[in-house]
C-alpha cells in the first residue's frame, strides 16, 4: 500500500472506530433518539455515496436515484412475512437484487444521451416508478405498507445480530456503510474507477483511445444503484414502513445536496455531506416550522463560501498546513544566505 492509502485507510478506520462508540456514551448521547438518528445518517451517507459515484467520479448528474432505493425498499415490503421476521440474507438479496436490476435497465435505456437530457430522463423514468407504486394498490398507494418485523440474519442457525436492539441495527448500519466504503474505494482504484474518471473529464479522448465509455458508464450507473438498493433495505427496516415520497424527485435532490454539500469526487465528502445534512435539518426543525429556509440559506453560503465542498475546503486547509510545515523544517542554505540577503538590499 502507498504511503497515501495507508493514511487514508487509517483516517477511515479511526472515524468509523469513533462511531462505533456511539451506543456506550452515556446518555442523552448513547440513548434510544442519538442512536436511532445515528442510524438514519448513516443510512443517507450510504445513498449519497452511491451517487457520489454517478456524481463527483463518472460526471452523471441524475436525479432519478430515489428509485433504485425506494425499489428496494418496496421489495423487503412486498417480500417480508406479516407474521413473523423474514430471512434477513433472502430480504438483503431481493432488495439489493431489484435495484441493480432496475438500474440496469433505466440504465440501458438512458445512457446514450447526455447533459440535461440524461438529468430529465432520469427524472422521468424515477417519476415513472414512483406513479406506478403510488397507483398500485399492491403497493399500498398513496398510504404506504408497512413492515412488521424487523429480519432475521442468522448463520449455522444462531443470530449475528438482533435488529429489534436499537444499538445493534446502529452497528450493523455501520458495518454496511464500512464495507460500502471499502467497496468504492476498490473500485475507484480499479481499471473501472480510472477509465470513469477519464471519461468524466474527457469522454471523446477516452473514445479515441478505444474505450467503450457507454458500458463504463453503464457499469458505474448500475453499481450505483447496488448501493442505493443497500440503503432503501436499511431504511425500510429502520422505519418498518415506505410510502410513495422515498420515490420522489426531491428525495433524489435531497441527495445530490448531500454530495454538493461534501464535495464532490470524494467518498469522505460524501459521508460528511450527508452528516451535516441530516444533522443540520434535525436541528432546524427544532428551531422554527420554517426550517428548510434556513436549511437552504445554509447550503447556499457554505456553497458560496466553500465552492469545492466541506471535504474540499478541509482538504485545501490540510495543504497548506503541510506546506507551512515543509517550509518551516526545510534547511537552511548558509553559504546561500548572504547572497540571497545581497539581492534584497536596494
């Protein structure tokens, strides 16, 4: 591992080493409402990582990314048992199943145009789904339907862990969202990961030097929809009930402010997006009935204010404490020194 892998596979492993400590806080922080609200921000930063992939590494600005996630959230609703706890790995598969499957086919469909064409049609093919569960009495309506036990995982018969305990679902949220990490990052150093970066900043060169950028596009709008998927099967049994509104355009938007808000082209900037989101709307809604004013007065300064994102401006921050460091323990020049005091006189 290089040297900067190394650093930011440790920073990975002490910040999600720090929220794990969460449920042993004393209370109010380590109670029932911090851990639950804990849960669904980290739930929403494994949706914004999953766009952040579309987003900040392959230049796919798509507004329709609600769907992969309400689908899957749909699936473990359809699926689930209504009189007892389901298999948990059966319900994981199913939701994780439907999304990419769905996003492969929107996908397909989708890929050939671009720019704000790409963005209406994503836009179109999500509003599609959301009227076809909205209308489908299956799906429960306009209502919703609910899901009355949370799943079972189990292996060689005994539970790994016991999502009725609010403690337990937090760190299996934490789990998911470590290995969602591990797994992008994987595939951002890949051959996949290069080649999607290349055709964000250049498809026609990428072209031209024999790439077929429509299925790497399409791969990456596919496992994007994966890990959406991932994230409408945590909150799904989190909530234990979906209705049509996780399917809407503005939850797709509320997502793309997650990224914009992190930073783009970046897995940090995402789970940092997505944390000050939540958290900030969770503290705004305390405050006033009108707190998506403030909400949106917030996002647009710190967008004014910090144009590449809270990770950007931290990263921009962490340089030049590096440089200022390199330059305060750089060696001194003696022999150069009278010369280069000579220059400075008049």
């Amino acid at each position: 591992m290089t040297p900067p892998l190394m650093r930011s596979a440790a920073g990975w492993a002490v910040a999600l080493a720090l929220l794990a400590l969460l449920p042993f806080l004393p209370e109010p922080i380590g109670g029932k409402f911090h851990l639950e609200l804990g849960a669904k921000v980290l739930i929403m930063a494994i949706f914004a990582l999953s766009l952040q992939l579309l987003v900040g590494y392959t230049g796919l600005v798509s507004l329709g990314h609600a769907a992969y996630f309400g689908a899957a959230a749909y699936a473990v609703a359809v699926l689930a048992p209504q009189s007892d706890a389901g298999n948990g790995w059966l319900l994981l598969a199913a939701a994780v199943g439907t999304a990419t499957l769905l996003a492969l086919v929107i996908g397909a469909l989708v890929m050939r145009t671009k720019g704000v064409y790409f963005i209406m049609v994503t836009l179109a093919f999500a509003q599609l789904v959301y009227f076809v569960v909205h209308d489908t009495d299956r799906f429960g309506g306009s209502d919703g339907t609910y899901i009355y036990f949370k799943p079972r995982f189990e292996l060689f018969g005994r539970a790994l862990v016991d999502l009725d305990r609010t403690e337990h679902f937090y760190w299996f949220c934490l789990v998911l969202l470590g290995l969602t990490v591990a797994a992008l990052g994987l595939v951002l150093r890949s051959r996949l990961g290069h080649a999607l970066v290349g055709i964000k900043h250049n498809e026609q060169r990428m072209r031209a030097a024999g790439y077929d950028t429509v299925s790497y596009k399409l791969a990456s709008f596919v496992i994007g929809g994966l890990f959406a998927g991932l994230a409408g099967f945590l909150y799904s049994i989190q909530h234990g009930y979906v209705n049509p509104e996780i399917l809407s355009w503005h939850h797709s938007g509320n997502a793309l402010l997650m990224v914009i808000l992190g930073g783009l082209g970046s897995l940090a900037g995402a789970v940092i997006g997505a944390f000050s989101f939540v958290l900030l709307a969770e503290w705004f809604q305390g405050l006033t009935k009108h707190w998506q004013l403030l909400l949106g007065g917030f996002i647009i300064g710190l967008v004014v204010l910090l144009p590449h994102g809270i990770a950007g401006g931290l990263a921009a921050l962490a340089r030049r404490w590096r440089a200022g460091r390199a330059r305060a323990v750089a060696p001194v020049d003696d022999a150069a020194a009278p010369a280069r005091m000579e220059e400075r006189l008049p």
